[in-house]
C-alpha cells in the first residue's frame, strides 16, 4: 500500500513540475513574442510618419511607465490590455489643445496631467471607474481623453 501511494505522490509531483516549466515556457514566449511586435510597430510608425509630435504606448500583461517631457507634444495614444499604465505628461507644455485616445482593457491607467490644462473625458465607458481631480478653467487650453475603456479604472490628477 505505501508503495502504491509513494508512486501516485512522485508521478503527481512530476506532473507538477512539468506544468509549471510549460507554464513559464509559454510566459516566456509570450514575453518574446510581445517585444518583437512593440519593435517592428515602433519601426514601422517610424517608417510611415517620423515628423509626428503625438507619442503611442502599448502594454499588454505588464506595467508600463512613460514619461513625457516633450515641449511640443500635441498627444499620447495609449493601449492596454490587463496591465498598469502611468502616463506623465507634467514635463509637457500645451500651448494648444491635446489629445489622449485611450483603450483600456481590464487595466488600471494613471495619467498625470500638468497645471494649467483643463481635462475633458468622453467616449465608451463598460463597467469602468474615472477619476478626475483637475481642477476646471475655460481659458486654458484642454486635454480631451477619448476614451474606450472596458473594466478599467482611470485616474486624471495634477502634477504637484
């Protein structure tokens, strides 16, 4: 009987050890797969339009920070999927208006925003949550946040 029940626990802890190694195999082609199509994207938008002055951020199963400094940045479009975002936009200045197209899904986005800009969000909202504490003045110029966003949470603040 022991025998028996010391074969079914080492074939069990065999099993185990073989799920786990598929699964990080496959987390880790995934990981390569993901960073080969962010370049070739990179390199093609860059290709098609080097003169842009909008920036584009993608991040999928992961956290990404981006942080723009950019005195003459018009926008950001931003794509997420099951991840963390943070968007710094303090070092940026607009002159004008700007844009964020956002699509979002079941991720959370952090967007800092510098003094100075009014913030406006619209677009399609599921069973999400938007956070906003950016203070309104019609004389400045706007941020418009064009936003699809499915099981998000987005959060808009100020820089200090």
């Amino acid at each position: 009987m022991s025998k028996e029940s010391s074969s079914k626990t080492s074939g069990l802890k065999r099993f185990i050890r073989r799920l786990i190694l598929f699964i990080l195999f496959i987390e880790a082609v995934t990981a390569a797969v993901l960073k080969v199509i962010e370049y070739f994207k990179s390199k093609k938008a860059e290709e098609e339009n080097p003169k842009r002055d909008f920036k584009e951020i993608f991040n999928f199963l992961g956290r990404k920070d981006a942080a723009f400094s950019d005195k003459n940045i018009s926008g950001v479009i931003s794509k997420n999927i099951m991840g963390s975002t943070s968007l710094d936009l303090s070092g940026a200045s607009f002159k004008e208006d700007g844009f964020i197209s956002l699509s979002s899904f079941c991720s959370a986005v952090y967007i800092v925003v510098p003094k100075g800009v009014n913030v406006k969000i619209d677009g399609l909202i599921k069973a999400s949550q938007i956070d906003c504490d950016v203070d309104e003045d019609s004389t400045l110029p706007t941020l418009y946040i064009a936003s699809k966003i499915t099981c998000s949470s987005v959060y808009v603040t100020t820089a200090e």
